[in-house]
C-alpha cells in the first residue's frame, strides 16, 4: 500500500465536508439551498434536463445540479473506471486469475444480499412497487471511506484490506453496468453509442497506431515520442467529449460517458495494484492523466456532496430503512456467506493471514455506501419524497463503519 492515506483523507474531508454542509443549509434554509441546486445555468441548451415551462413548451436546461452529477462526475468515474480496467485488462490485474476469485464471489453477495433485504423489506411494507426501483442504491461500496475505516480496524499491511480493495474495485465494475443498463436516462437510443465507440477508436488509431506505422523500421520510434509529446491528452480529451454526448443521447447516464475512451490511452503493461507505491512513478499518459485529474475530482466531490446530500430531515421514512438495512445487515450477510462458500465449500481459500472473522468485520466495513449510493438514488427515484428518504439511507450508512469498529473489537481482530 502506497502513502495515499493523506491523498484519501482530503478525498473523505471534502465530500463530508459538502454533505454536511448540504444538510446544515437543507434544514435551516431549505428554498434557498434548492434554488441552488436547481438553478438553472443554461437555459435552451443543447444537453440537459428537459424542463417544461408553464406556457406548456419544453426546453433542455443546464443547472448546477445537472453540471456536477451528469459532467463533472464524470471525471470520478473515470477514475474508478481506470483501476477497474487495469485490474482487469492487465498482467498482474487484481480481478485477475485465481486470487480473485474469492473477492469477486464475496462481491457477488454483497450485491445480491443488499437486494434481497431491500426488495424483502419493502413487500413486507406492502410497497415494493412503489420502491422496487431503488433495489440497487444499498449495493455500492465507497472506496475511499471503506479504506480509510478498513486501515483504522486492520492496520495498513493486514490482508484483509487488500482484499477489501479488490472487492470494492468489482462492486464498482458491477455498479457502472447496473447504472448503464438498469437505468437509463429517458428513452434509450443505443445508435448514439456508435458514437462514444467511433470516438474512442479514432482517439486509439490518432494517437496510439498511426505514430506507430509511421516508425515502422525505425528503433527509436520519433515519430512517437514527438506525437506524444505535443498531442498530450487531448485527443482523448476531446474524444472523451465526444463520448460523454454520446451517451447522453443515447439515453444513458453520461456520467459514464468517459470510460470507453479509458482503453484507448497510452497505459503501463503491469497493473501493481490499486495504491501500489510503484503506481505512483509511473508516466504513461493513462497514470499521467490520473494524477493530474485527482486535486480536480477532490473539489468535484465536495460539490457532488453539496447539491445531493441536502436533505431535510423530515423526509426519512420507508425508504430510509430500506436502503439503511439493505446496506447494514444485508451487505455483511452477503459477503460472509458467499465468501465462505467460495473460500470453504468452492476450496478458493482466503489469503494468508486472513480469517473468517476478518471476513465478517471486513463485511461490516463495505456496507459504508455513501458516495455512489447517493448518486444511485438520484437516478433511481424522481426528485420528490422519496428520493429524499433513500438519501437519507444512504447518509445514514455511515453507522456501519461504528458497526465495524465494535465487531472489530468483539472478534479480536489483530491488526497490522
């Protein structure tokens, strides 16, 4: 594990630092805090919510709320779409090979074991076509707030952190598919993803095979070097733009819009793991790129926690619990019996110096899904009650990490 600590504690300071102050403002000025949110930036644009106006007429409309969800939180899925790539795609990928084989179960039934509690709960409500839609807010894992309890309860070198990572580096592979596919946004056009496809190959062919034929013979490869030299990133950048329309027109989330162009850039051939120290000397462009997107992606969740955290707290009701319990009791179930089952019954194994017991408090530890779990449940429901309430759950998953801390405690986890 490399010294990220710092870097993930300015990443957790600032998204808790905006959703706080999000539901400070929500509850003492809560007009002023939603025309904020709702203000409107560009009004007649070419991309952005479709508003109708009271004269019965409907235009696209830009607002802040649309700017930090649908475009800027695109550069934070471009970053978990990048370890989620190297993880797979590459030689020594974490998601690859036999070792992963135990996290990626344990991921399935941190998934599945949040879906069953949440569905369950809201037929016993007599609700669950009402809330049916909000299944998949309680499967994310925050990844920087998993880490960071994680690295609290079992020290920095335990194997249980390691293996955390890995089960949140597929919880995230497995959260982008559900936003693209079980969410769209309005009517779905897939001819527009020839679009994002097209962008990326040109960018893959501009910057990536073209230099290469044109050093056909030549050793030191010129052509190359000044190719990257000089184009840098933005071929990318702007095929990245092309992508992001892409998607939007084609009715899926945009904020996904950037990770087919990710393959695309220039990239190490070795994956040394998501926080390896050797990752952070790398200078291929797609580890460049990172490293200069992370201060921006820094304020961008501070901003996502400030226009999607501002809940009053009146609106907790059903749809609290659900997620709430789905995150709290469902997730840890999950992962403990699947990883059982794949480590016990299946014969995979868990890793060296790692327990059972560590698998149930490491359960406790991914149930924490703020971040991606707020941003679900600002695309699963509507603007109204009830996407207020399943917000709430999802804030209110922070208790998981007390949860972690005290069954850390009562099972005599040893840390490292």
């Amino acid at each position: 594990m490399y010294r990220v600590w710092k870097q993930l504690e300015e990443y957790s300071f600032l998204l808790i630092a905006g959703a706080v102050c999000a539901l400070i403002w929500a509850n003492i000025l809560p007009s002023s805090y939603h025309a904020l949110v709702d203000h409107p930036l560009w009004q007649g644009a070419p991309v952005g919510e479709v508003v109708t106006t009271p004269a019965g007429t409907s235009s696209r409309v830009v607002s802040i709320h649309f700017f930090v969800n649908d475009i800027l939180m695109a550069l934070f899925f471009a970053l978990a779409g990048k370890e989620v790539w190297e993880a797979v795609a590459l030689r020594n990928g974490a998601l690859r090979g036999k070792k992963a084989l135990t996290p990626l179960i344990a991921t399935a039934g941190g998934m599945l074991g949040p879906v069953v509690i949440y569905l369950s709960g809201a037929a016993m409500l007599g609700k669950i076509a009402v809330f049916a839609s909000g299944w998949a807010i309680p499967t994310a894992t925050d990844i920087a707030f998993s880490y960071l309890v994680g690295r609290f309860i079992f020290g920095g070198r335990h194997p249980a952190v390691t293996f955390l990572l890995l089960l949140a580096i597929a919880d995230d592979a497995a959260g982008l598919i559900i936003l693209a596919v079980f969410y769209p946004q309005g009517d779905l056009a897939p001819a527009w993803l020839l679009l994002s496809a097209g962008a990326a190959l040109c960018a893959y062919l501009v910057a990536n095979r073209m230099p290469r034929m044109l050093d056909a013979g030549r050793p030191e490869r010129p052509v190359t070097t000044a190719w990257r030299k000089h184009l840098s990133f933005w071929p990318f950048a702007l095929a990245g733009a092309i992508s992001w329309y892409g998607f939007h027109q084609a009715g899926i989330h945009p904020a996904l819009g950037l990770l087919p162009v990710i393959p695309a850039i220039p990239h190490s051939d070795i994956e040394f793991g998501m926080f390896a120290e050797d990752e952070t000397r790398q200078t291929d462009l797609l580890n460049v790129i990172e490293h200069a997107l992370k201060g921006p992606v820094q304020i961008v969740l501070f901003l996502f926690g400030l226009v999607n955290a501002g809940v009053e707290f009146s609106a907790i009701g059903e749809p609290t619990l659900l997620v709430a319990a789905g995150l709290i009791i469902g997730k840890p179930l999950g992962i403990a019996c699947l990883g059982w089952i794949a480590a016990r019954v299946l014969g995979f194994g868990l890793p060296a110096g790692m327990n059972f017991r560590d698998l149930v408090v490491l359960g406790c530890v991914a149930a924490i899904g703020f971040t991606v779990s707020l941003f679900v449940a600002g695309v699963a429901f509507p603007a109204g009650d009830i996407q207020d309430a399943a917000k709430m759950g999802a804030v209110f998953s922070f208790a998981a990490a007390i949860i972690a801390i005290m069954a850390g405690r009562a099972l005599s986890v040893t840390r490292i």
